[in-house]
C-alpha cells in the first residue's frame, strides 16, 4: 500500500517488451498500455525516489511512438479507448516534460473533432479521466458533460467530489480550493486502485497553480511525505 492506496508494480521484463513493441511502431494498445504502466511506476515512487530505470526507457520510447499513435489513431470512434490514448499522453508530459506542449496537442485532438459525447453507457472510470482532462484543458462545458454523464452512471466513488470539483472550476473558487478537491478524490478513492486518476488530479491542480505538469512529480512526493510523517496531507502549494 503506497500513501496514494494500492497501486500494482509491473513486471520489468514484460515491459522491456513493451518497449520493444514501441520503437517498432506499435499502434494504440501499446500506447494505453505503457501509459497504465508509466502512472503506476510515478505513484509508487511518490516520496521514496527516481522512477525505475524501465519506466525511464518505457517514457523515451512512448515519445517516439506518439506521433505515430496519433496518425494511426485519427478516425477512431471509440470514445473510452480516446480518452485511454489521451490519458496516456498527459502521464507522457508529466514524466518528459520538454515534449509537455506536444502531449497536450495530441490530447485535444483525441478530445476534440470527431469525439463522441459523453454517455453514461461509457466506462465510468474513462468518464472520471474525461472530466480531469478536459479540467486540465480548462473546457469547462466538455468537463459538465462528462461529469453529467458520470452522475446518471451513479455508484462511481469519484462521482460527488468530481462534481465539486468542476462547480468549483465554473465558479472559478481558484487554486487552493481545487487542491483541496484533490485531496477529497484521493481520500474518496482510497481501498480502489485509482493511481491514473489521482496523477490526472495532480496535473489538474498543477495547471490551475500556473505550473507545469512537470511539476507534479515534486508535488505528489510532497504529499506522500505528508502522509508517511502525518497521516494526512493538505497540501495547497509547495
């Protein structure tokens, strides 16, 4: 148990494979798959050190991909499967973020033209990634659809703080308060394996602090700092 709950290590050797698979211009799933296991590395390192060096090779490898991923990609229909591919591409910008602004490029396209709306028919964790994302973009009318989407699913744990958050966003109650939200999702999310979501928190808040999303790693050590040596964190700016 890390101080963001539980959060799977994967397997070296299957991701020296993944690697493999990227600089050899793998499509999608690939992508997806390495960004699940890129977010997973950053969350239990949280406090305790640098990422693995396979998460570092996996990262290198996912920027040499993402172009490609991205053209492959242009006519999906499949909305879950485009916000998994624009999740992806967020973790990517935390983790190199000299590469951030093209990360963020390929996300509005992938969340953009061609998007199908929000339905509640839609995985609920996608429709939870969907809503931090289009926070993150600062689309706060992408980000009501999502979470309206998200509310007619019901039972989702991040269902109440998410819709907070985004009222909070509409009503512009500013940075400190959108941090706050933060720390009720993780708090939510405890007992669930919710690392992607909480990671896609942290770049929320670190846009909304006028900060690079490169600056979430410091930040979430920060946090887990708080926990390990309080119980709790708070944390509203570092």
């Amino acid at each position: 148990m890390t101080p963001f709950g539980m959060v799977a290590t994967p397997d070296e050797r299957l991701m020296q494979r993944l690697v493999g698979l990227l600089r050899r211009g793998a499509g999608a799933t690939p992508f997806i798959t390495a960004g699940h296991a890129l977010t997973n590395a950053v969350m239990a390192t949280r406090g305790i050190g640098d990422l693995p060096d396979w998460a570092e090779d996996l990262a290198d490898a996912m920027v040499g991909a993402l172009i490609l991923v991205q053209q492959r990609t242009q006519g999906l229909e499949n909305a879950d499967i485009r916000v998994e591919l624009a999740t992806a591409a967020a973790v990517l910008g935390v983790v190199r973020p000299r590469v951030a602004p093209v990360c963020r490029g390929a996300i509005t396209v992938w969340l953009g033209f061609g998007m199908p709306p929000a339905r509640w028919q839609n995985d609920p964790n996608q429709l939870a990634a969907r809503t931090l994302l289009f926070l993150a973009l600062d689309d706060t009318d992408a980000a009501i659809k999502s979470i309206d989407a998200l509310l007619e699913f019901g039972g989702a744990p991040a269902n109440g703080v998410l819709h907070d958050w985004t009222v909070s966003r509409v009503q512009r109650h500013g940075p400190s308060r959108e941090a706050q939200c933060f720390h009720n999702l993780r708090l939510a999310l405890m007992g669930y394996p919710s690392a992607t979501l909480q990671l896609l928190a942290a770049i929320v808040v670190m846009e909304r602090m006028g900060r690079g999303c490169g600056d979430a790693l410091g930040w979430l050590d920060q946090v887990a700092v708080d926990i390990r040596d309080a119980g709790t964190s708070c944390r509203a700016s570092a």
